[in-house]
C-alpha cells in the first residue's frame, strides 16, 4: 500500500476501535479524529490517487463520520462500528492483494530513456482488420540508455493502461475493473530523455511480444537491458496484442481469428504461421525503417546513435516463433534469444534451415516435455540440430510460462491465477535478466569476459543440456 492508503487505514481503524475501548475524550474521538479522517482521505484522493480497492475503507470512514456526527453511542451505532471495522479490513486485504506494483530495480550503470513512435508499412495491407485494403500499421516503444535531467518525466508502466487494463484483465480471468489500477504504476524510464554520447554505435535489441501480450509485457527485463548500454525495441504486434492505441484514439483490440478456434490442426497450423510471418515481417519493417538515412520518426533523438550492425531480436511464445522465423532467413540478426519458444507456427522452412546466428532458448518447467505444447518439444529439437550458429538450450525449474513476463509482478495471487510457478519470489526474472545481458553481452558486444559455458552453475534452478 501507498504511504497515505496506509495512515490512512491505521487511523479508521483506531477510530473505529476507540468506541468500544475509549482511550480518548469525547471533543477528541466525535471531532478531532473525525476531521483527520476527512483531511487524510482528501490528500490520498489528491496526492495519490484512488483505486477501487479503496471503496471500502471510504464507506467505512463515511460510517464512522456519521456516527461521529450524531454522537450515537446505541447499539445500532456498536453495529455499524463494527461493519467499518470489517469494511477497512477488506480494503488492506484487496489492496495487498492487487498492489500498485513498484518499478522492477535495474542495476546497470545507466539511467533509461524511453520514446514512443507510430510505424506505417505502405507496402503491406493489414491481415486482421476490418479494412482489407488498410496499410499495416504498429506502434514501437524504445528504452535506451540515458542522461535523464529533473526535466523529464517518469514514464507510465503501459502507454494507455487505461484503456488496455480491463482487456489484460479479462484475458487472465479478473473481472475488468480488476486491474483499473495499474494507471499509477510507473516504470523506470523517463520520457524523451537525452541518451548518453558516446564514441560507438548502441547496439540494438528487438523484442516481440507474445499471444494477448504487448510491448511492454516484459519491462522488467527491457529496462534491465537499456540499463545495460542497449535500445530495446518493443514492438505491439497489431490485432495480435491484447489491445493497440494509435496517436489519434484508433483502438485495435486483439482479433481471436488469427488463431481460431474450432478448425482442423491443418487450418490452424496455417492460421499461426500466417500470424508468426506477419510479426517477423513487422521485425524486419522496423529495421528497414532504423536504416533509411536521415529518418528521424523512428526514433528521434536516437537516430544516427545506433548500431545497425550489431541487432539481436528476443520474443516470448509467439513472439519467439516470430524471432526464430525472421533470424532463420535475415542476416541482419545476430544473435536470438527465444522464452518459451512457441515452435509449432514456426515455418519448416525455417525449422530445417536452423539458426545461423548464436540462439539462446530458454524453457519454463514442463515447456521442454513432448505434451505441452504438442509436439513443439520435438520441432525445437529439429531447430537446434539445424542450426550451425551456437545454441543454449536451458529449463529454468519452478516457472511457468508467464514468469517470462512482467505479470508475476502484479499481484501476490499471481500463482494461483496460473501466472507464476512455485520459484521463489523474483527470482525467476533475476534469472532471466542475468542470461539475457550476458548473451547478448558475448555475442553482440564481443564481450570476452563472458563465458557462458561457466556462468551455467551461477543458480541452481537452471538447468543445461536438457536433450539426450
């Protein structure tokens, strides 16, 4: 809870208990209390914002003041005491259980950056809208490293969290206002700040999200990574992504027919690789748009600061099928990290030609099993025999499929709504971030201080070699 929610809940709850046990004259517990009760809930409401989890303790504070007001001391007035006792606790508990989550800490020895651009792909009609003659449109955010000054602003945990919260909500089973305060969450970054100068090119990450994901699903490692000395391109996969919101209010909701339901295997496995070329064609658009000369809507402040030759691309579930389609045929990626690989869309073309380029892939508990997903087990075992680049396949013991995104993050009921596994606390994404900077450390920066092959001891719950 914040701070205030907190004096907040202490003193209603002190109020409410002074009638039973009277510790305080009558001037202090009709009159003084009651006032600091308006007062404090006035500066929560004003200073921090309120939430619906707070409805209760509001009511309750209302009864105590009403009490307070007619100075009824009868056993209709004990009653209602009591209910504002049962009522503020119910809002600590909801509060405690869908937190305003804190910024996940990056440790790297940068501040972070962050911008948002709106990408038009003439040359591609949209797939999944209403509109078959319509251009492909999606919106990118970036993180880079930064020299945030006081003038720049913390950036939001999710652009347009208002609107994209009832549909994250409903997508994980929560009723839609569940999730409604999450539009006070802030991340690390700070808006448009100025990125550091430096002699070298920043090397640059692409990140892809998965099915019902977006572009920020994964905060938690992209600022890690920016925080490190990379830009991370976050890309939101249009009418794939749980909800996208462009510039001028357009809302383009995650469209269920991409992966339909009710057809046969042949119809859906052409349904998710037509999805899975689509996204790895959006990876690619953008990195035609990084190389225009003097283009500057891409990235703005960032443009002539990167370098184009050093591009590795990263994705979850579907978002790694996305990675491995496009690294399997353009060399402009130089090395692939896949979480929860979702291998079955991924094309045999793809599949047999195998990864040129270093991969990493990483497996929650039960992903590398030849049952869950259907045979995607057997087909990932195909791309690593294929593939002549280096590869490190890895199970990281106790996750589940979600842990390789930020909504372990949101509330401490997120193993029992199926999205975390029973590893301890954060240390699941403290895994992940660990593997990600090094690999990408030694395979895009050349850093000959990382030795993966002796860092794979560093935690236990990580296994290696996982193929006979």
């Amino acid at each position: 809870m914040r701070s205030i929610e907190v004096s907040l809940s202490i003193i209603t709850l002190f109020v409410a208990i002074n009638y039973f046990i009277p510790w305080l004259s009558d001037p202090v517990k009709y009159k003084v209390l009651p006032m600091a009760l308006v007062l404090i809930a006035g500066a929560q409401v004003i200073f921090e914002g309120f939430r619906w989890q707070l409805w209760a303790l509001f009511i309750a504070i209302l009864i105590l003041i009403l009490i307070a007001f007619t100075q009824s001391a009868n056993l209709g007035a004990s009653i209602a005491v009591g209910i504002a006792i049962l009522l503020a606790l119910i809002s600590i508990i909801a509060a405690k259980l869908l937190p305003i989550p804190k910024p996940y800490p990056i440790t790297g020895p940068y501040q972070v950056g962050t911008t948002v651009a709106h990408l038009t792909d003439s040359s591609r009609q949209e797939l999944y809208g209403n509109d078959p003659d319509a251009p492909r449109e999606i919106i990118v955010q970036v993180w880079y490293p930064a020299e945030a000054t006081k003038d720049n602003e913390q950036v939001q945990w999710m652009q347009d969290i208002e609107a994209a919260a009832p549909a994250i909500a409903t997508y994980i089973d929560l009723p839609p206002f569940a999730l409604n305060h999450l539009k006070y969450v802030k991340a690390n970054a700070f808006i448009d700040a100025p990125p550091i100068t430096t002699d070298d090119g920043i090397p640059i990450l692409i990140f892809s999200h998965g099915w019902a994901g977006f572009k920020e699903q994964n905060i938690f490692q992209v600022e890690e990574l920016a925080s490190h000395g990379y830009t991370v391109i976050g890309i939101s996969h249009t009418y794939g992504a749980v909800l996208t919101v462009f510039p001028d209010g357009r809302q383009a909701p995650r469209n269920p027919e991409a992966l339909p339901d009710g057809v046969s295997k042949e119809e859906y496995d052409q349904a998710s690789n037509l999805l899975v070329r689509q996204w790895a064609e959006d990876i690619g658009f953008v990195i035609d748009e990084l190389e225009i000369a003097d283009h500057p809507s891409t990235l703005g402040l960032l443009t002539g600061k990167l370098d184009l030759s050093k591009i590795g691309i990263f994705g979850h579930s579907t978002g790694a099928s996305a990675t491995a389609e496009f690294c399997a045929s353009d060399p402009r990626c130089k090395a692939a990290l896949m979480m929860d690989l979702w291998s079955e869309p991924v094309s045999s073309e793809a599949i047999s030609a195998g990864l040129s380029q270093p991969s990493m892939i990483m497996h929650s508990e039960n992903w590398d099993s030849l049952d869950y997903p259907e045979n995607n087990y057997g087909l990932i075992g195909d791309l690593v025999e294929a593939s002549s680049g280096d590869v490190f396949e890895m199970v990281i013991q106790g996750t589940k499929h979600y842990d390789f995104s930020s909504l372990p993050l949101l509330s401490p009921l997120a193993p029992s709504l199926g999205l975390k596994g029973p590893i301890e606390g954060k240390l699941g994404l403290e895994i992940i971030n660990f593997y990600s900077i090094n690999f990408f450390d030694q395979y895009l920066r050349g850093d000959l201080q990382v030795d993966l092959a002796e860092l794979k001891t560093r935690y236990p719950e990580v296994r290696f070699g996982i193929r006979p």
